[in-house]
C-alpha cells in the first residue's frame, strides 16, 4: 500500500512540473536585441504589428516586383525569423511576397505568451495583410507548430490556399503520444486544436510531411486529410524527416506546382 501511495505522489509531483515547466520544452526561442539590424541579400521591409498595449509583433516582409500575391508564413518553434528568413527565397521566386512574424517572446517581439494571445496574434496580422491584398491573393503557410496558427487563421478567413509543413493533428494528441501515462488534455496549456479547426477551413489545404519523420510521424498528417478530402491534398516526401523538407527536391517541386496553379 505504501507502495502505491508513493507512486501515485511521484506522479502528482510530475503533473505539477509539466504544467509549470512545459513551455521550456515547447518553445525554444532566440531572442533578439531590439536594435539588431536584419541584414539579407534581398529586398525586405521589417515590420511592427502593435497588437495590443505595450506588445508588438515582429516581422519581416520580403517584397517583390509585380507580385501574384503574398505568403503568410508561420515558423516552428525553435529560433526566430533571422535564421527563418533564408526560407523566403523559397517563395519570392514565384513571384510571392511573403510576411514571416516571430511569435512572443521570439526575436524582438514582446509580450507574454498563450495559446489565446497567439492565435489572436495571428489574426490580427492577417486582418493587416487585408488592407493591402485581397483574401485571394493570400496563402497562407504554417511549419511544424505554426501549422496549428495557420489552420485556425483558414478557418476564420478565406485565403486562397492554406499549405501546412509537417503539421500535427492537434498538439494534444502529440503531447499524449510522448507522455502518454499523463492526463495531457488537462495539463497542456497549448492544446492548438487543429483537428477541430480544420472543418470549418474552405480553401484548399495542402499537407507536405516527411515519411520517416520521427518527431510528428506522418499519420498525424493522414488524420488531418481525412477530415475533409475532397478539399485536403497529402503529399508525401519519401525518405523526409522533420526538419530536412527543403533539402528534398520533391518538396520544391510540389510547392512549385502549388504557387504556380
């Protein structure tokens, strides 16, 4: 008996850290002194979204001649958009403009982090893309964690094409696979139901995913299409894992494919 009653403290202490402690292990970002000057060999504009008092929102937009439209492009969860950045190339050269942000507390955006303050981040920069692009000139892109940030932005807008880069069904249900003897669903702060946000997405979504990624195995992708097929498209790269997507030339030509269609 005393046994049990040990173990079952042990696993309330462990509950009480993962609450606390979660976002160390969620978050891994690179902060930026506020005058830190981004240097690129490309044209850019760096922007400011003051989303509420005294938190700003940092990013950069990469501009191009004549453009087809723009990219809103939510990043993983590691660093900031100085490193992040040399992904734009991938899309300005069909002609895109593309918007990429740091979330809070990344880079030199401020504020403290929450699920609710993120997503409303996230639209909020969107409402802003609107005054200057109409909604089908926008697409927008999610990464690894910014996948659940650009899911619920398609659902509560209507831009021409959503494309989601190594998404996870729902953060929860990632969660629970690597903790899997604690409740999850009461713990995590960031639950980032993208599950739930994917039926009421109108456009067009395109899933790219890795088949021998580790990290977010692909079948969180497979569950993801199955929610709306007829409007879902998987497109698997053999041999990718989680983080080498644009090194396999199948990524960039899918996504050639895409912002050309």
């Amino acid at each position: 008996m005393d046994i049990l009653i040990y173990i079952g403290l042990a696993w309330l202490v462990i509950c009480v850290v993962v609450y606390f402690i979660q976002e160390r292990f969620i978050f891994h970002p690179e902060k930026l002194p506020q005058n830190f000057k981004f240097q690129y060999d490309r044209p850019f504009t760096e922007l400011f979204f003051d989303v509420e008092r005294n938190v700003r929102i940092n990013g950069l937009h990469f501009a191009v001649e004549n453009p087809k439209g723009i990219i809103l492009y939510f990043h993983g969860n590691t660093r900031s958009i100085k490193g992040w950045a040399k992904y734009s190339k991938d899309f300005t050269k069909y002609q895109y403009d593309l918007v990429m942000i740091d979330y809070r507390g990344f880079g030199k955006s401020t504020g403290k982090r929450s699920e609710e303050v993120m997503l409303k981040d996230a639209q909020f920069v969107y409402e802003e893309l609107k005054k200057q692009y109409n909604e089908d000139q926008i697409i927008v892109y999610g990464r690894s964690i910014g996948s659940g940030f650009a899911v619920r932005v398609a659902s509560l807008n209507t831009p021409r094409f959503c494309i989601l880069d190594a998404p996870y069904y729902s953060f929860q249900h990632i969660s629970s696979r690597y903790l899997p003897f604690l409740p999850m669903p009461f713990l995590l702060k960031y639950p980032i139901r993208a599950d739930l946000w994917m039926e009421y997405v109108k456009c067009h979504t395109y899933i790219l995913h890795g088949t021998k990624d580790r990290l977010i195995p692909i079948n969180s992708s497979e569950r993801l299409a199955a929610i709306a097929p007829k409007r879902i498209t998987l497109i698997r790269i053999e041999g990718g894992k989680h983080n080498n997507l644009p090194s396999f030339p199948q990524y960039h030509a899918f996504l050639r494919d895409i912002l050309l269609y």
